[in-house]
C-alpha cells in the first residue's frame, strides 16, 4: 500500500474559535496526504529499484519544483535529483550520480529509478515538493537494501581432552548478510554454544557461531548439525558435520581359545587395533625371541601353520599412529592333547523336534476341525433344530380290524368297526385293549372286546370241513371251531409280512 505523507505546520488553536480550528486542522490533514509513495521498499546490491512519487488532487495548488532528498543517517540530507517545469532535470554532485534517473519527468509523476545499488544506498528517501500558496510537502520511502549471506560450517579437528576444558569441535558462519542472520545447533553430544557478530562498514554484519565440547575419543565420527536462517533465504540451510576427535591408537588381540594342542593347524592371533588417525605400523613379536619358523605374519594376522613345543610363549601386537604407541601382549599354552568342547545335546535336539512336530501336528487337527465344523454349518449338517413328530405306524391292528371283508355265507361286504382307543408309544408297536377277551360263547357270539364290541371278523363267515377228510390228506388237524368243526381254510384276509392281525379263538 502507498502511503501519503507530510510535514504540515498546524494553525495555533485558539480556546475562542474552536470550529474554525477545527476545520483548519481537516484542511491541513487533507493537504498531507496529497504526496503520495511507498512507505518501504526491498532491493538487493547490484540490482536497481524504482522508488515511485505522486501528487494527487492538487486544486488550486501551485507547484513549482520536485526535488529528492537521501537521509543515510540522522541529521543529513543530499539532494540527489530536482525537477523544475521550466529548468529542466538535475542531478547535483552526490554518491548517485550516474546511477540515478527521472522515469518520466514531470511535476506530477517525478518517480526516480537508481541503478547498480550498493550496500550503502540505503536510508531515507524523501519526495519533497515546493507548492503555492501551502509551502513545502513531502513523502518518504525507506529503502532496505538485502543482502544474501556467505553461509559455511566446518569441523575442527582436535585431539582427545586430558585437561577436562571444552574446545571448539565445530564452526558455522553466515558472512555479510542483512538484516544479520541466526544460527541455531543440533547435536547428539551435548556440547554448548557461542555466537558472535560483527558490523561491516557497508552495513551488511557477520555472524559467527562455535561449538565447544571436551572431546573424548568416543565422541570422534559422532554428528553435529549447523542450522542458518536469515530474511533471504526461503528455508534454513542446515549444514550436517561429523567430528573429528584425534586420539592415541588402542589395541587388542582376539583369537586364542586355550585349546592349541600339538599338531594343530592355522591357528590365528588378530591384532585389532583403533585409533584417529588410524594406526599403520603393526610389528609381531615373541618374548621368547625369535618369531617360529612355522608362524606367518600377515597384516594384522599371526597364523600358526603348526603348534608345537615352541608356541609356548608370549606374542606382542605393537601398533603406531602420529600420536602414539600402543601395545597388547597374550601369552600361548601348548597341550598334549585337544580338549573336547561341549557340542549341542542330542536329547535336547530330539527334544526340541518332538516339540515342533507336536505343535505341529495341533495346529493342523485345530485347522481341520475348524474347517469342518464351517463345512457342516453351510452344508446344513448337525443335529437337528426342532423336535421331530411321532412316528406313524402302517399296517396295525387297527388298519386290520377297518378293513371290508365279505361274508362267505351272504357274499356281502361287511365293515369292521373301529376301535373305541388306540394307545401309541414312541418307542415301540401301537398297543390295542386286547386283554378284555373272554373265551365265553356269550362274549363270542356278541363280537367280543377284541374287535372293540363289533362283530367277530372270522365267527360264522368261515366254512368247516370233515375232520376225516382232512385226516385222509395227510394234514394236520386245523385249530378247531366252537361247534367241534374244523376250521378247513384259512381266512380269505389277506395279511402282508410285518402286520397284526387277530386270529379266531382255538378250543383244545
């Protein structure tokens, strides 16, 4: 947004005219904000920028001369451009000259563009008009010159601390930028740090941060991370360093396992060793004297192609780097015999096998069981969901005693009657009131209870022949009929396999 600006003397107030003085001071204001600029403007060195002026809503207003005036510091003023409507265009002699220039050149409009900017252009810029009958109006733009800066990190090689004092391990640097910039550290070593800063004589200013830390030789390799923000930059640069701590080397040697026993082959000592720098020089030597013939050095590698009596004896690792020397010894016993070292228990394998074939074996039986009960389920199996009806008998005794029969006598079709009851169990053969027959003729003559009180279904309706006849035949004696007669034919019912029926009544 432009912003309008001036300086405008107010009329003295006076207690007995306050309207008028009121009016006056709207006059006043009105007339301050008829210049108008930007109130701040950014630019960056060796670019050039364009700082815009306007007179508005001039009136009656007379203007006679535009003139820019540059404010570096407090309390001094340059002219560095003046426009007149007859006089022209100029440029007194100042640090702009050459750089700066009218856009287009008119009292309205004097708008300047300054070139080739430097560090020290910045400051005040003030659009100053001289007007008739008001006097003097003016706006002012401040002009911020930006400066990217130099941003590096980088560690500080140091060697390991004997006197527990913190030193710089690391260093980080943002150089001549503006407005200043900051400097934030992240590390996983818990070393503290201090930032300076320091002003150029262009104004840009330096800033300056160090990252001290006793150093140990455990803290060499570990990560520390230098992070710049400043207005220029999109986002922070963060720069990631390792450190460098210098140490003396350290040394040990692996590889015995009291077990060299005569005749034995490649038996190997390594000679580890560590250090910053890392140690170079790795000498092997025997306390008893002279290396064996049967040991080869390689490297870091003593390898014995055969132990015997002379592998009785004290081997030394001696490493070098630039800070020093470091020794480890360990000392060979030779055995007659080589001592059996305990393997794996073969109980404890087999052991282990059941196991994983037991769980095995449960978890399948668990997965089939499962798939077959989900199987039943979509399938529809399993006991049923509801109580089934009672069975229902074919072919009893009542079924029987309903049938028609036909009267051998009459040849007319008779029908039973039903039985008054009929008992069911579930578990077994239908149960009729059979228990109520008496062998009386009375009660066979008036269709006795075992046919329910209807008439019999065999009585007189049965045709008797002569028991001689029967004799002469070779047949046995039928069951004999309540007249001493023989019952010659069996009865014309019919009675299928698996049904009851009720047989006529045997005299004996």
């Amino acid at each position: 947004m432009a912003r309008d600006a001036k300086h405008c003397p107010l009329s003295p107030m006076k207690n007995s005219l306050l309207v008028t003085a009121g009016i006056l001071l709207i006059i006043q204001a009105a007339s301050c904000q008829r210049v108008r600029v930007v109130p701040e403007v950014e630019a960056y060195p060796a670019e050039s920028v364009d700082l815009r002026c306007q007179f508005v809503d001039g009136g009656n207003t007379k203007l006679t001369q535009v003139s820019w005036i540059w404010e570096p510091t407090e309390g001094q003023r340059d002219n560095i451009a003046v426009f007149h409507p007859i006089y022209g265009e100029s440029f007194p002699e100042s640090p702009f000259s050459g750089r700066v220039r009218f856009i287009q050149g008119t009292l309205t409009n004097p708008s300047i563009t300054i070139s080739s900017l430097k560090m020290a252009d910045a400051g005040r810029y003030t659009c100053e008009y001289a007007t008739y009958p008001s006097g003097n109006e003016q706006g002012t733009t401040n002009l911020v010159i930006l400066a990217k800066p130099k941003n590096s990190a980088s560690p500080v090689v140091v060697q390991a601390s004997t006197s527990g004092k913190p030193v710089v391990v690391a260093q980080c640097e943002a150089a001549d930028g503006k407005p200043a910039a900051t400097i934030k550290w992240m590390g996983e070593v818990g070393g503290t740090d201090n930032t300076t800063s320091k002003k150029g004589l262009d104004g840009t200013v330096t800033v300056r941060s160090v990252y001290l830390l006793v150093p140990t030789p455990e803290d060499n390799g570990k990560e520390v991370t230098c992070m710049i923000s400043q207005r220029t930059q999109d986002k922070p640069q963060t720069f990631p360093m390792k450190l460098s701590v210098e140490y003396p080397p350290t040394v040990s040697i692996v590889g015995y396992d009291n077990n060299w026993y005569i005749g034995r082959t490649d038996a190997v000592l390594t000679c580890k060793a560590t250090g910053n720098p890392a140690p170079t020089n790795v000498t092997w030597t025997a306390m008893s004297g002279r290396i064996p013939d049967t040991v080869q050095i390689a490297d870091n590698k003593l390898i014995v192609r055969k132990v015997d009596e002379a592998m009785n004896t004290t081997f030394v690792c001696e490493v070098k780097n630039r800070l020093g020397v470091s020794k480890h010894q360990v000392t060979t016993a030779v055995i007659e015999q080589r001592k059996k070292t305990a393997g794996p228990s073969t109980a404890g394998i087999i052991g282990g096998i059941i196991g994983v074939v037991l769980l095995v074996a449960i978890v399948g039986a668990a997965i089939v069981l499962v798939r077959k009960r989900k199987q039943n389920a979509e399938n529809g199996d399993g006991p049923p969901k509801h109580k089934p009806p009672p069975p229902v008998k074919t072919g009893s005794s009542t079924e029987m005693l309903n049938k028609h029969v036909t009267d051998p006598v009459t040849k007319e079709l008779t029908e039973t009657q039903p039985l008054s009851k009929v008992y069911y169990e579930t578990s077994g053969e239908p149960v009729t009131d059979l228990d109520a027959c008496d062998d009386d003729n009375e009660n066979a003559a008036g269709g006795g209870a075992a046919n329910g009180g209807g008439p019999a279904v065999l009585e007189d309706s049965i045709r008797y022949a002569d028991v001689d006849d029967t004799l002469n035949d070779g047949a046995l004696p039928p069951y004999s009929g309540a007249g001493g007669h023989h019952v010659d034919e069996p009865p014309s019912t019919t009675v299928a396999r698996g049904e009851s029926f009720v047989s006529a009544a045997m005299y004996v």
